[in-house]
C-alpha cells in the first residue's frame, strides 16, 4: 500500500463518521459534507492504486 491508499482509505472512513453524525443531529449540511469527504477518499485511494499498478507493472 502506498500513502495515497491509506490516506485515501481514512478519508473515506472519516466521511461515513461525519455522514452518521449528520443523520444523528439531523445535519443535512454535515451529511453531504461526509458523503464529499468519502468521495473524495476514494478517488485518492484510487489513484494510489493506480501508481502501485505501474510501480509493479515496472517491477515485470
């Protein structure tokens, strides 16, 4: 795994935290905030898995 995973997996973990809180405290704004954030953490997670693609794919 290289950072752009792990930081793009935490991303998307704290956004389902923030969404569940939202709903907790009826925050429409801090559900849709969360759901960006997780958004946002798998397009990061995603292109971390594309440069570890081409890291191996250099390795062969």
């Amino acid at each position: 795994m290289n950072k752009d995973q792990i930081k793009g997996e935490v991303k998307n973990i704290a956004g389902k935290v923030q969404e569940k809180a939202g709903k907790v405290v009826g925050s429409t704004e801090q559900q849709v905030k969360g759901q960006a954030r997780q958004v946002e953490g798998k397009i990061q997670k995603g292109v971390g898995n594309v440069e570890e693609a081409v890291r191996d794919s250099k390795k062969h």
